[in-house]
C-alpha cells in the first residue's frame, strides 16, 4: 500500500546564492548573477561562453570544514565541482532537515546526475598539461587511469556516503534533465517498500566548455546571451551552475517523530519514453501531455494551482512544451512561470533546483514574475505571471521534457493548512 512521503528537508544552490534563503530571496528581488567562462584548450585554442557562475573556490572555502578539504584533495575530488556541489547541497539538505544525530547514518542516498565524472576527465584530457607526443598510448592511459575508473558512478556514491557517514542503500540515476524526477520516484518506491525510512536526493551540475559546446553545435545556445523562456523573441538556452537536495521521509517517522520539519508531501509522478529522436520528441505521440495528465488524475486532490515546465528558451522545445501543456488542461490552464532565467540551464540538476524553488513558492504563497519575459509568442499562448503574484498555493506540479526521450511529471502538496 503506497505511503505519504513527506519532504521534510531541502537544499539549493545557485548563481544567486547558498542555501534555501538565499536563492529564494535571489529571485524574489531578481538578483541575476550571469557571467562568461573562459576556457583554455590543449592546443591553446580559448573559448568563452555564457553562463550563471558560481564562485567555486569561495564556496569551499565559506561551507567545508579544513579536514574536509584536505579529504577532497587527498583523494583528487577538489577540484571535480560536480562532486562538490553535491557534497554541500547534501549537507545543507540533512542540517535543514535536522535529522536526529542517531539516525544520519541510516538513511539511504540516490544521485542524480547527467554526466558523473565525465567532465572531469575531459578537464584533464583537454588540459595544455595533458599533451606529450612523447609518451605511448599505453602511458597516457596510465597517466588518466584513475580518472578513467572514477568515470563509472559507482566511485561517486561511495565518496559521498563517506563524506556523509550514511551507510543505507545508494544508487544513481541518470534521465538526462528529468534526472531529479526520476530520482524522487526512486526515493518514493523505497519507502514505500519498505526500504527505507528516509532518503537523501542530491543532483548537481557545474556549466562545463563541453556542455556548451555540445549545444552550441545543434543550435541550443543563445546568441543574444539572453535566456527568455517561451517569449517571441527566445533564442536559445545558457548553462548554470547548481546543486539541490530533497530529504524525503516515511509517514511512519513523521508521524512518530517528526511531524514539525514537513515542508510538503511529495503525491508523486509519472513518466514516460519517446524513442523517435535523441534530442528532439515525437510531437506525434504527444508523449508529454499524457505525463501531465496521468499525473493530475493520479495524484492532485485540487487544482494545480501553479505550473513549472522545462522552459528552457530553446525555440521549437518551448512551443512544443506549451503544445503540450495546452493539450492536457483542456478545462483551463494553471498559473505558469519558470525559473531558468534566473539560475541558467542546469541540465541534470534543473528538475532538482526548480522542484526547491517551487516547494517555495507554495510555502510563501508566492509566484515569482518569468524574468525576461516580454513579448508572448500567439502560438504559446501560456498564462505566465509577469509580475511577483501572491495567492495561496496548495497543489503545485514540475514537468520536464528531456533529450533522450524522458518525459516526467511530478505534483507535491502542501501540508497543514
């Protein structure tokens, strides 16, 4: 029998911020950090590109302990930003979830993620370091060879459980951007059978050249440097960097223990795979639509009163997401915003961010203004909020369309009124 799971702990960082505050009060007053990286290439080729930066060196220093930092550096993890993203989204998550001390070590521990230990392999290979027409490629195997085993995912978890001092069962996952989603519903199946009292979902991404690059070349970047979701004049998306975690725990403990830390009930979410195209969907199928209303006719007890999609700002995604969103609420559309424009593209990690930022936006009664939005395309057509809307806010929903095929949408309620 399917179990309340109750979100009783939560964690973002963004361009805009550490922390759950942080980033809220970063939107609420639009305060948009947007930068350029510069990147330097083996054969002293540099590329610059767009992004919403964080500040790594500052965030080690300002959230990790010095015996953490000499941990991370002695195992060669300092410098790989993926994992110190979901280190610290981690730990902020378990300290505002303020889980009993006795209790840390139990809890079970899924990682979303796009590209584990990938990018920070081509880091090194790409590096002016790396080249030396001298050695064989047998030595230049041995030279990587540790960062060739730390490509698998299973380093990463045992890293981070160590980290962490939690010793339940841990997986990865990867759905590409609807990584996070996924992620919950794995979170979700555990307690439900029995599993798991609680679990940690932590999701992150650092805007890598590779990244950029890899949409640059389909056309999925910004010329104008400019991320406007579903506006006439959208030209394209810009990498962030971020990090997010959700603590989930069972009705059983909450009921018994923990009733005061519940920020929501997570009711749950549905999915489903397009296999036409890697990176564009089948608009034939209308794969997504059906996600969105499975998953109001599964589990919302009211309206939705607030809607968060991908939004991306990437032209022909956009319209075929409002396509879709106008095909499954036939009977009248909820309120719609997004928060890209404001933290950046972040892959893997986004359904992650947007999901912490949206809990909020219930808990406040608060819809932040699209930013950047000005001009309304006629074939989008959305209801989106221009302008900060204060409304009270029980039933609220995350969907996302992803390369690879996964569509995935989840609805969370509010606890307690």
């Amino acid at each position: 029998m399917s179990k309340s799971v109750f979100v009783t702990g939560t964690s973002v960082i963004t361009s805009g911020g550490v922390g759950n505050e942080n980033v809220w009060d970063s939107i609420i007053n639009q305060k948009v950090v947007m930068d350029f990286r510069e990147y330097q290439i083996a054969d002293e080729k540099q590329i610059t590109y767009p992004v919403f930066p964080i500040a790594m060196e500052k965030l080690i220093n300002d959230w990790l302990e010095p015996k953490t930092i000499a941990w991370l550096e002695e195992e060669n993890l300092k410098n790989d930003y993926d994992f110190i993203l979901l280190l610290i989204a981690s730990k902020l998550a378990i300290l505002d979830a303020d889980l009993p001390k006795d209790s840390v070590s139990s809890i079970s521990l899924i990682i979303a993620h796009e590209n584990l230990g990938i990018n920070r392999l081509i880091d090194k290979i790409l590096s002016p370091k790396s080249v030396d027409a001298k050695i064989s490629s047998y030595e230049g195997f041995l030279k990587y060879r540790e960062d060739f085993f730390n490509v698998q995912t299973f380093p990463h978890l045992f890293n981070l459980a160590k980290a962490l001092n939690i010793e339940g069962q841990s997986y990865t996952v990867n759905n590409a951007c609807a990584s996070g989603l996924y992620a919950l519903d794995l979170a979700k199946m555990m307690i439900n059978s029995e599993q798991a009292d609680v679990v940690l979902v932590v999701s992150s991404d650092y805007a890598h050249v590779t990244e950029h690059m890899w949409l640059e070349e389909r056309g999925f970047v910004s010329k104008a440097n400019k991320l406007k979701p579903f506006d006439r004049e959208r030209d394209g998306s810009i990498l962030g960097d971020g990090a997010a975690a959700i603590v989930l725990e069972s009705s059983n403990v909450i009921k018994r223990e923990r009733k005061q830390k519940i920020k929501c009930r997570y009711a749950g979410s549905s999915f489903k795979q397009d296999t036409w195209r890697m990176t564009l969907p089948d608009v034939t199928k209308h794969s997504y639509s059906k996600v969105i209303s499975q998953t109001v006719n599964r589990f919302a007890k009211s309206e939705v009163d607030l809607l968060i999609p991908h939004g991306a700002g990437i032209p022909m995604w956009d319209l075929y997401e409002a396509n879709e969103i106008h095909r499954a609420f036939k009977n009248g559309l909820p309120d719609i915003t997004g928060f890209k424009s404001y933290t950046g593209h972040t892959l893997g990690a986004n359904g992650l961010i947007e999901t912490v930022i949206l809990i909020y936006c219930m808990l406040n009664n608060t819809i932040p203004s699209l930013l950047n939005f000005s001009n309304m395309d006629e074939k989008i057509n959305l209801p989106v909020v221009t302008q900060p809307t204060y409304k009270k806010i029980d039933t609220v929903m995350k969907t996302v369309s992803a390369y690879g095929g996964f569509h995935a949408a989840s609805i969370f309620e509010k606890y307690g009124d």
